[in-house]
C-alpha cells in the first residue's frame, strides 16, 4: 500500500450546530496520528467550515475531487464518512469514484476502511444518515422555537408596527410608538370596507409606513397585514394559534370589522377533492406541479401540468395509470425476507464490533482525561505553595485545560451511540419488507405517504412519471440483479380482479 498518496480531509460547521463533533484541529491530529501509526503518506490536508447539506458549497471539497481526479492523490484520510459528505449527490461522486478505483482507500481514525473491493453498503448508510443527521438539525431549531412559543413569545423578526425588544434567548415583542399607530390607522380606513387595496396601499404611502426593507408598502403586503392575527395578540406556529404574551396593537373589535369588510370583497374558493399525490410531482417541461383533475359526471380523475409558468405541452396522465406507476416504483423497494434477515445478521454483526471498540477508546480517553485533571491538581498545589509564579501557573493551567478540552470533545463524539445508524438501519430494511403489503393491499394514502418518505424526485413528462430513490433505497432500485416477489404480475392492485391470470 505505500502507492497510495493520501488527502487529509477536515470540515466542521458552524459550533452552535455541531457541539458534538470534534474540531477541524482535532480532527487532523487524529489523522496524522494514524498516518504517524500505519505509515501513510499525506500530500495534503485540507479543511473547511462549511455545511455539507448542499451540493457544490465546499470549495476546498472539490478541490480535493480535482487532486483525486489527476492522480495526485488516491486515497483520502477523514475523521468520519459524515465529514466527507452530507448530501446524497456528493456522496454518490464519492462511491462512484471508490468502485472506479479513482480513490483507492478511505480509512478513519475509528477504525474504518473502504476500497474499492469492500462492502460500500455500510459507506452509503454513513452518507445517508448523515444527510439525515443534518435534516434534524433544523428540527432541533424548530425545537428550540417550540419552546419559546409555548412561552407565548413570538418567535420572528418583529411584524410592522411591533419592535423587538429583551435579552437574547427570551425577546419577545411590543408595540412600536409610531409605527404601530400608523398601522392602527391602517385597520380603521380599513374596517369601513369602501376602499380598494390600491387605495389603501396610497393611504400606507401616504401617512408614511413603509415594510422592513424601508420601501412603500405593496397591495399584497398590505392584504397581508390585515388578516394577521398578530395584532390582537395571536400568531401561527406549526399550524396552531397561540395566544402570544404581549400587547395586541388593535381592539379585537376593530379587527373582526376588517375581516368581514374584506369577506364581502370577495368571492369564495372552491376546493377540490382527491388531491393526495397534489405537490409531490413535477412537470418535466415547465418544472411546475402537478395538479388533480375529477370530472365528476364521468367518475374519472385526472393529473395535468398547472402551466403556472405559461404554455405547456405536456397532456394529462389518467388517476389509474399514475399509480400503476406508483405501484411499479414501490415493487422495485421490496426486499425478500431472507435477504433482509441475512443483512440484519451482517449489520449487528458490525454494530456489536463498533461497540466494543468505541468502548475501547472511551476506556481511553477517561483515563487519559483523569490523568489531565490530576496534573491541574497539583499544578494548583504548588501554585498555593508558592512554589510556582502565578505566570507559570497560568500558562501550565492553559496548556493542560487545552488538552482537557481535546479529550473531552473527542470523548463525547466516542460517546455518541452506534445504536443510532443500526436503528436507521433497520428502519430501512423494515421498510423495504413493509413495502410488500403496501403494494398488496395499502390505500392510496399509504402509497403516497410511501412515495414521499422514499423518493426525493418524482417528474411527469411525456405521459410518464420518473421517481428518483432517496438515500439509501436507491441501493435497493439499482440493484445489477433482483428477483421480483410479484414476478409478472401487475403492479396495479385494481386490475388484478379483472385480470386473475397476472396474480398466479
């Protein structure tokens, strides 16, 4: 293996979204040690402080693509598969290129190693539940956001005619001193209903209230604003109206008197029925979504092109085709129990080994942990005893609390538990083997809620509908070789009564 020529690859994001994982320095010195260890050759190291949810964001990511690429490297050193890509398309670049042989080895401080021979399910497991890993990471925000509106603060930029105001962590809002009575003023010309929106937005012009960015307010703004429930006191959050802890702007009086001044302007909205696959597909022309037509009086649902965009040539495509071709999507996920129970055996397998090797090195770094804190004891003791300056006593106390806090952040991402990626693990091959009965005998509801947890793309072109797997089930759709449990039969469960030869 002394061919091998090796980039050292370290990214981190931003602290507050990554508090568990080690540093861009620890990172590195953990490589080198390896390499120190096993006599591996690195002609670079590269770092980066970027996220690596979204493809071509990372400079210094596709640098190391180029370097690969022209041979000037072949094998890459990184803490850990999640660091190297956190988006399905990179991680896809990178798997192509270790089949391909471009990247001979990915080895990690952990104990990991892929060639190109080796077994890339576990790789495409580590970049798909990263990917994940970065997606509940909002979660986590929208968390912390949950518990400030469950305080009844409001939870966004101030709205116009509110200011922000308190420490950071518990802001909450209040009414501001002009703008809110401009805004008032807006409500009462409002609430005679005689006025256009094109009226109002010049009399918002007019008494000088302008939007955030400082500039006159347009109608849509200011039909906005006038059917906000904020200004008697209320906001949205996740689809729930919470009383919030602040001053209402307006009487409810007054804002009720709007509402039905500006009902009468109106015309109702129909609303259409059976739309469940309505938002999940595109068109592949125009990129607009497709919409749900039902022709009532001939029992037949259709799905077009909402040609939002302008002209658009596509035709639609019959309810009944649609999910023929859900169905045949959905088949192409299922796994045969046998290879499902063989996969689980291979995966606790290696989850029982990671186990015990992460318990190794947290074994470790305890020790080496207290060993850090006993030397600051005695460093305190001679301080006390004066027999060091307070000058030495603080640059020792520096250096050890430097090492402490590299012990600590790499002991807390060995803490961090293999129990999750098996978890994930089996979540996925549960849903592979559920696939069957869904395909069987699901609603249509099931087969939709299916699709959307599986597929990242679904497009509409020329009459058909081209699904795109997620991380990792496109492993399962791409397999070179696979016998179907349905053998021939139709992936369409309604046709199966008026045709019983396709279910033998």
């Amino acid at each position: 293996m002394n061919d091998l020529k090796y980039i050292v690859y370290a990214r981190k994001s931003s602290e507050a979204k990554e508090r568990q994982v080690a540093s861009i320095a620890d990172q590195k010195s953990e490589c080198r040690k390896l390499a120190e260890t096993q006599n591996l050759i690195i002609v670079y190291e590269l770092e980066e402080s970027k996220s690596g949810f979204k493809p071509h964001k990372r400079v210094q990511f596709h640098r190391m693509l180029e370097l690969l690429n022209s041979h000037e490297a072949n094998g890459i050193l990184t803490w850990k598969p999640d660091r190297l890509s956190r988006n399905p398309e990179e991680g896809g670049i990178l798997l192509q290129m270790l089949q391909d042989g471009i990247i001979k080895e990915i080895k990690t401080p952990l104990g990991e190693t892929y060639t190109q021979d080796s077994d890339h399910l576990i790789l495409q497991l580590h970049f798909g539940m990263s990917n994940q890993y970065s997606r509940n990471l909002s979660q986590n925000v929208k968390r912390g956001l949950s518990y400030k509106t469950q305080r009844g603060e409001y939870f966004r930029m101030a709205p116009l005619g509110y200011e922000n105001f308190g420490e950071i962590g518990k802001r909450n809002i209040r009414p501001h001193e002009m703008e809110g009575q401009k805004v008032k003023k807006l409500f009462e010309l409002a609430s005679e209903g005689k006025y256009s929106f094109s009226l109002l937005k010049e009399y918002a012009q007019d008494i000088g209230l302008k939007n955030k960015s400082g500039r006159p307010l347009s109608k849509s703004q200011v039909a906005r604003l006038l059917v906000d429930h904020v200004y008697i006191g209320y906001f949205v959050f996740k689809g729930e109206r919470i009383k919030g802890v602040f001053k209402q702007l307006i009487t409810d009086s007054l804002f009720y008197k709007v509402q039905e001044a500006l009902t009468d302007r109106n015309r109702p909205r129909l609303r259409m029925k059976g739309n469940l696959f309505n938002g999940l597909i595109k068109c592949g022309e125009c990129g607009c979504s497709i919409t749900t037509t039902v022709v009532k009086n001939r029992g037949l649902t259709y799905h077009n092109c909402s040609k939002k965009r302008g002209h658009c040539s596509q035709r639609y495509l019959r309810h009944e085709k649609l999910l023929e071709y859900v169905g045949g999507y959905l088949n192409q996920i299922v796994l045969d129990p046998e290879i499902v129970r063989l996969s689980l055996e291979l995966l606790k397998a290696k989850h029982l080994h990671e186990t015990s090797t992460q318990a190794q090195r947290r074994t470790m770094s305890h020790n080496e942990e207290e060993i850090i804190r006993t030397k600051l004891s005695k460093l305190l003791t001679l301080r006390l005893s004066d027999e060091i300056t307070k000058e030495e006593y603080l640059t020792q106390k520096e250096i050890l609390n430097k090492e402490l806090q590299h012990i600590s952040s790499l002991h807390r991402d060995y803490s961090e538990s293999s129990d999750s990626w098996l978890e994930q693990s089996e979540k996925f091959l549960d849903t592979c083997l559920d696939a069957k009965n869904i395909v069987l005998f699901g609603t249509e509801e099931e087969k939709r809620n299916l699709l959307l947890f599986t597929s990242s793309n679904r497009v509409l072109k020329d009459g058909k509908l081209v699904i795109t797997p997620k991380t990792p089930y496109d492993l399962v759709v791409n397999l070179p070789s696979r016998t179907s449990w349905l053998g021939d039969r139709d992936s369409n469960p309604n046709n199966w009564d008026q045709n019983p030869e396709s279910c033998r």
